[in-house]
C-alpha cells in the first residue's frame, strides 16, 4: 500500500476503533437499564456485545499500529436518548450496528482497490479483516432484527449498508 492509501486505511480503523468504543459504553449503559421479566437474558446478551466491541476495537488498534499509525483516543458519537425500553435499546443498538456495518463496508472498499502496478487488491490482510467483520456484524442485525419482530411477523427491520 502507498502511503496516502495506507493514510486511508489507517482512518478508516480509527473510525472503527472510535464506533467499537462507543459500542462498549452504550451496551454497558444499556445493561444497567433494563428491567423486568426477562432482564437476566439481555443483560447478559448485553454485556456480551459490550465485550465483543472492545474486542473488535482492540483488533481495529492493533491494525492501525500494523499500519504505522497511531490509535485514536476518541470514542464515537454518544448520545443518552432517556429511552430504555427494550424495544427502544434495540432499535438504538439496530441504528449503532448499521453504522459501523458501514464503516467495515468503507474498509473493504480501501482494502479492495486494485493497486496499479499489481492488479490485485491494495491489502489481502485488510480485505480478510473487513470481510470477517462485515459477516459478524451482518450476524449481529440479523439477531437485533428478529429479536425486535413479533412471532410470525416476516419482515424485518431494514438496515442499509
């Protein structure tokens, strides 16, 4: 990778990084704020996505330094919208994971340019490493989605990439 592609990619992480981090602070949040019935169940599946976005975030760090470049400090976009109905943490948690979808999508795409002198791709480690996350998020919506529908209900939620 050339430099201002590697520059590129290297953003394109930190982003990711900032998105995952944001995702740890808002699933914790969102495990303290849940009541009722079937608390114990999604408070654990909670706590699990919370710890599955450091995870990701620190995979993220790591390929930034791989790369030359510096982890950002920076947490993504947080915002308390009082709402915490389950419902409503799940749509919050549909509208997150939709997001950062986007963002591996952006990263494939660096990954995936064809190098000029090549004709390959710019990164297969970056591309293997996109694609891996895009699977696990795009597993992730579908889960968020059938969780939010009723029983028999066919469509889903719609999320766009």
């Amino acid at each position: 990778m050339d430099n201002m592609n590697n520059q590129i990619a290297v953003d394109s992480l930190n982003r990711i990084m900032e998105l995952e981090l944001a995702g740890v602070v808002k699933y914790t949040h969102y495990s303290l704020m849940v009541y009722g019935y079937n608390r114990i169940p999604i408070v654990e599946w909670l706590k699990g996505n919370a710890t599955e976005s450091l995870d990701h975030a620190h995979r993220a760090g790591e390929l930034v330094t791989l790369l030359g470049g510096h982890p950002s400090l920076k947490i993504g976009p947080l915002l308390e919208t009082e709402k915490h109905d389950i419902g409503d943490i799940l749509r919050e948690s549909l509208e997150h994971e939709t997001i950062a979808l986007a963002a591996y999508y952006d990263l494939l795409k660096i990954a995936t340019r064809t190098h000029p002198e090549t004709s390959g791709v710019q990164s297969v480690l970056l591309d293997e490493y996109a694609r891996e996350l895009i699977v696990q998020e795009e597993m992730h919506l579908d889960e968020v989605n059938k969780m939010l529908r009723k029983p028999g209900e066919i469509n889903s939620f719609c999320h766009k990439t």
